[in-house]
C-alpha cells in the first residue's frame, strides 16, 4: 500500500457531527443579520497581495509573516485572503455601492493565515464577517455589539466579555505613536526580541504583548486614550452611553490595539475563559479611513469577524442534546421486488416533505436494521416480499423495538403525525401537500 496523503498543517476535514454544530452557529448568525437588515456579499478567495498590504497594513504580522503568496502563471502575485474586510471594500468601490449610500453587508467563508497552528489557531479558518458603509456616527458601533450579543444569546454563550478601545483618527495615532516610541526607547535594554522587532514597524502591537516580563513596561507606557482627539473622545463616551442604556457590559482596554492597521476610533474584541490561549471569539472596529486610503472617495464604515472554529468550540464545551438532522425513517428492502419499488416510495414520501434515508447496496434484515440504528431516524420501515404483496409496510420503532403493520397508503400520515414534532418541519411538510 503506497503512503496515504494527509491534509495541509492547520487546515481542517470538518466532519458530519462537527458540520452539524457549525450549521447551528450560521443559522443564528443568519436570523440575526437577517434581523438588522444585513445583505450577505459573496467575495473571491484570492486577491491581488497588494490588496491587503495596502489595508491591514505592510508591517504588521498578517501581511509580513502569515500569508500565502504565489506568482499565478503570468506572474501576477496573488493572496489567499487572510480576513474579508479588505476584499469587502475592494469590491464595494470596484462595483460603486459604497459612496453616499448606507450598506449592511455580511460574507461568510475560509480565511487563510500561516500562524503557528494550535488548538484554536488555525491555517485555515472560518469567519462570518459584517461590514457596514456609510453611518459615521456610534449608533453603528453600537449596533455591530448588539448583533453579537444577540447571537451569544442564541446560542446560549454566557459568560463572554467585550473588551472596548479607542485609537482615535489617523492622525492622532501618528502622534502617540512617535511618544510611544520615545519612551520605549527608553526602555529599550528591557524589550523581549519580539517587542525590539516591533518597536520601529509596529511599535502599538507592542501594548498587546502577552509575555509577563513586558507587562511592567506596558503598564508604564503612555496612555492612548490621553491622546485621542474631542471627537473620538465623544464617539467613545456616545458608544459607551448606547451600551449602558442597553445593559451591554463591557471592559475599557486601553491596550487593545488590535493587528490590522486600518482601524481608527472603536475597536472591540469579545472574548471567553474558555478556550485557553486563543480566546479571542470574534472581533472588530471602524475603519473610517480604509475606503479612501485603497481609492474610494471618503466613507465611514465598521465591522466585525466571528471566528466559526473558536465559536463551535465553545458550543461543544457547552454540551446539551443537539442531534443536528436526522432523517424521519430509514426503508429497509429486502428481496429484488422491494428494491425495485423502494426507490419510487422513498421518493413519494420526500415529496411529502419527509427525510428518508434509502438502503443502498442490499444487505440482510439484520445488517440493515444496524444502517437504520446509525442513521440516527427514529422508524425503521420495512419493505419485503410479503409487505410488497399486501401494498404494506412494516414499522419498527428503533427506540423501543416496537413493531406495527399498516397499509402502504397511510405510511405519510403516519410519519407526518409520529415524526414532525418540530414545527419547522411540519410547516415545510404543509406546504409541499398543498
Ligand atoms: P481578526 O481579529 O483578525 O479580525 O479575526 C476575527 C476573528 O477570527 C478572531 O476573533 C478569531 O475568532 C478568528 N480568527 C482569527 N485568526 C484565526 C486563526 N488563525 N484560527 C482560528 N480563528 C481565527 C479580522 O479578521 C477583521 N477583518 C474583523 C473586522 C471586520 N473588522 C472590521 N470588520
């Protein structure tokens, strides 16, 4: 037997039961961006490099270490998109929908960075990004926060904590900046090899350092939020007045600098106790400057990503009895006869709106009956030669073992009345008899 290939490191087969808690996750997202009138877009996975050096910025880890570059045939260097928010406003000015207009956009899918893997951290990974174009004031902050907290509700995440910063404009950044690195230079004899790295590319990600040993110099270092400008310091106090008035508790965290550089006055980042070191579930911010800055005219905006793995984590962790989709009955055929009529009722009772799972590839009653066990549906319906003479079917409870005969004709009341407690599935069943 030759070597069997295994998957990229950090990239991830999502299995059935995995996929299951993860379609929970998108369908709350889904009823809640649905709720605040957000448009799902749907985004290339590569761009042009340039793309995302020019947004979340030349120096600063994504684009320097962690992306996957090639040369395409003819040269051109392209990236497998590292995070959505750079393609989302390359596409809004390519296809004119941001200027003088308000949107609410939302794109999910696999996002690629070449971190170190760990549990939590992966190459490949999944977000469900929101963008939106067009509102200046902190209303839309506050708006993107109630969406999540709306979506932790759903889900029943208690227990996550958002942590709130301002960076101020652009131009206020730039002047902390310089004193920044003033007084770091200071320290410089202090600096792990990290931070002496970072102190002439990126000297804010420093603030962000998680190594004890820097924690004494952070503590020290002059304060952002003293040098943030009158209107960034009323967006905050507004952003933070909306929050307390709707009972969002929330943390300043003036050393939240986050590690994209197109962000200016909020940034925000909810995180859990949950998962060890990568507790970060889901993060944002504004970007007011970004739309300009990659050849749009002037447009406020802010967003957010949730990260889908961290987020199916928790959910796990989290336990309860979420069986995912199970089919309504699993037909059972036994002889040449019931094989060939089984197809057309399996058939006939999809119409009917019922999952059915058919046997497939013969078997004996004893095998099927262990498919039927493992496909997870609650009646197994026995078709053979005798059921097939008399138009019946046979119904096995595969919960108590309970068996009963009835007429083919009544097998869809049967199974619309004993399976469709669930009032989505009725209503769907309904709708297709009608
Ligand atoms: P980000 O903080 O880089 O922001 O990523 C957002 C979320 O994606 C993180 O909080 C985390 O849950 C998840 N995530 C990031 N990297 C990984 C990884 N290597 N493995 C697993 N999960 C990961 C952004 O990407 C911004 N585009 C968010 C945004 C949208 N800001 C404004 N609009």
């Amino acid at each position: 037997m030759s070597k069997a290939i295994q998957a990229v490191r950090g990239m991830n087969d999502l299995l059935p039961e995995v996929v299951e808690r993860w379609q929970r996750i998108e369908a709350g997202a889904r009823d809640v961006l649905h709720a605040y009138g957000y448009r799902e877009i749907r985004l290339p996975i590569l761009e042009k490099s340039e793309l995302f050096a020019r947004s979340i910025g030349s120096q600063t880890d994504i684009v320097e270490k962690e992306m996957y570059s090639f040369e395409d045939r003819h040269g051109e260097n392209l990236t497998l998109r590292p995070e959505g928010t750079a393609g989302c406003v390359r596409a809004g000015i390519e296809n004119g929908f941001l200027h003088n207009q308000i949107q609410r956009l939302w794109y999910a899918g696999p996002m690629f960075r070449h971190e170190r893997p760990q549990k939590g951290r992966y190459r490949q990974f999944h977000q469900i990004g929101v963008e939106a174009f067009g509102i200046e004031s902190a209303d839309l902050d506050a708006e993107l926060i109630f969406m999540c907290v709306r979506l932790w509700r759903a889900l029943g995440f208690d227990g996550l904590t958002l942590q709130l910063n301002s960076l101020g404009t652009l131009e206020c950044r730039a002047a902390y900046r310089r004193e920044l690195v003033h007084y770091l230079e200071t320290q410089r004899g202090k600096l792990d090899e990290d931070s002496l790295r970072r102190l002439d590319r990126n000297p804010l990600r420093i603030l962000d350092s998680k190594n004890p040993a820097m924690q004494e110099i952070i503590a020290a270092a002059p304060d952002l939020f003293e040098h943030l400008d009158d209107a960034s310091r009323a967006h905050f106090e507004r952003l933070g007045d909306y929050l307390r008035q709707a009972g969002v508790a929330f943390t300043v965290n003036p050393r939240l600098v986050r590690g994209l550089d197109y962000y200016t006055r909020t940034v925000f980042e909810w995180t859990t106790d949950r998962l060890g070191a990568q507790s970060a579930v889901g993060a944002g911010g504004r970007y007011d400057g970004l739309v300009e800055q990659l050849g749009g005219r002037p447009t406020p905006a802010a967003g957010f990503a949730i990260g889908l793995e961290r987020l199916a984590e928790l959910l796990a962790l989290q336990g309860g009895s979420h069986q995912g989709v199970r089919p309504h009955g699993y037909l059972v055929l036994l002889g040449e006869e019931a094989e060939r009529q089984g197809l057309s009722l399996a058939e006939r009772l999809r119409d009917a709106g019922l999952r059915i799972e058919c046997n497939g590839g013969g078997g004996g009653l004893k095998t099927q009956l262990k498919r039927a066990d493992r496909s997870g549906a609650r009646h197994a319906l026995l078709l053979g030669e005798d059921e097939v003479r008399n138009a019946s079917i046979t119904i096995k409870d595969l919960r108590d073992g309970a068996q009963r005969s009835i007429a083919q004709n009544e097998l869809i009341d049967f199974l619309l009345g004993s399976n469709l407690k669930n009032k989505e599935d009725k209503a769907t069943a309904d709708e297709r008899r009608r």
